[in-house]
C-alpha cells in the first residue's frame, strides 16, 4: 500500500462526518439507522444519496448548490472517499455525510421512508451480460433502494455509457416506475442545472475526448 493511502486512511478515521462499517460491524444494526435527522443532520431536510461517489465531487457539488438538502455519499474506496470527506471539512458543510461500505450493505444504513433521493454518477456499467444484477440500476438494486426510499422517491442516473443508460431505460419501463427527464446528450439538448453545473474531473476529461453524457431521473414504484 502507497504511503498517499495509508495517510488517507489514517486520517479518515478523524471525520465525524464518515461512516466505516464492515459487515460484522452491522449485525448489531447501525447506529444512525432511522436516525439521521435528529442525531447528524439535526433537522428535517430531505435526505440525498449518492451512491458510487469515489471522490464525493458530486455529493460536495450537491450540497453546495442546494445547502435545503442533506448528501451522504457512499462508496468502499477510502483513499477517493478521503478526497470528499477532507473538502466537506475544509468548507464546513454541515449537510454532508460520507459512508464507506459495499453498496450491497445499503439498506442497513436505513430506515424505512428516510431518504428522498438517489445518485448514481458515473456508475461501473458492469457490461457482461451476466453482471447486469450488478448495475446500480438493476431491478435487484431497485429492490433493496425501496426498503427506504419514500413513495415520492427520484432516482437519477448520469453516464457516459450509452448501454448502462438504455439498459436502465428498460428497467423503468418493465418495471412500470415514473420515468421523468430523459437526455440522451446533456450538453446538446439540456439537463436540470444540477445535471449541466456539475462536472466530476472524469466527466470534464470525456467531454474533452468527445464522450456524449447521458441523464435520466425516474420515480420508482414501490412494491
């Protein structure tokens, strides 16, 4: 291990705004689980995931622009997460969170009807066939995102991958969810400003490479 990473890892364990749990840790439940309103944001404003955040560019550009909200970016990368966690510090944001675990680990984070939104930036497409259960966008996903979305949920995707975002399109529509905007090239035909003033340092290198960005929002129907 690079000696970059060990620091980072050392000081990550000095954020009270980031949460590491393993799997053992979580049979005993998760503290803030049905929680988080009162004992870390301390009020009522709806609460935001990004899910796959890596260096939490997205969930510190979420939180700047709309500081009504509350973020928590997740992601099991510590070295990137580090990267989020140390600008959230140095700008003094009081509505951002980070959690490092497997994404499969999300709904012991929380509550039934306690997250509003979902983010997915950039997410790995997974694209051999037989990992579509993987995609974050997955009906499997789906199902373990309805476990504490509320009824009036939104799910975005941002990609630059044109099957991960047809394949999602599927998803919706076999699923019977709400689909919302739908761009299939944001700088060409427009996106919400939170969609178009936001831009990760990968999504600027692949706009410079001539990579088309795609956006979707949906509300998922809850079974």
């Amino acid at each position: 291990m690079g000696k970059n990473k060990i620091i980072r890892f050392e000081e990550n364990l000095t954020f009270d705004h980031l949460f590491q749990r393993s799997f053992e840790q979580l049979e005993d439940g998760f503290h803030l689980k049905g929680r988080w309103h009162e004992d870390y944001f301390g009020n009522d404003k709806p609460i935001i995931l990004e899910l796959g955040c890596g260096k939490g560019e997205y969930t510190i550009g979420l939180a700047r622009l709309n500081p009504d909200k509350n973020y928590i970016g997740v992601d099991i990368k510590g070295s990137r997460m580090w990267v989020g966690c140390k600008q959230a510090e140095e700008l003094e944001l009081k509505n951002v969170a980070f959690i490092r675990t497997r994404i499969v680990l999300i709904e012991r984070f929380f509550a039934s009807d306690e997250v509003s939104e979902i983010w997915l930036t950039f997410s790995d497409p997974h694209l051999r066939g037989a990992h579509n259960r993987k995609r974050l966008s997955s009906p499997q996903f789906l199902q373990r995102y309805s476990k504490f979305l509320k009824e009036d949920n939104l799910i975005h995707l941002k990609t630059d991958n044109r099957p991960l975002f047809d394949y999602t399109l599927k998803v919706i529509e076999k699923g019977d969810h709400d689909k919302g905007v739908v761009s299939f090239d944001v700088y060409e035909e427009g996106a919400p400003p939170e969609v178009m003033g936001i831009q990760t340092f990968y999504e600027e290198m692949w706009r410079e490479e001539g990579r088309t960005i795609h956006y979707l929002n949906f509300r998922m129907k809850k079974t």
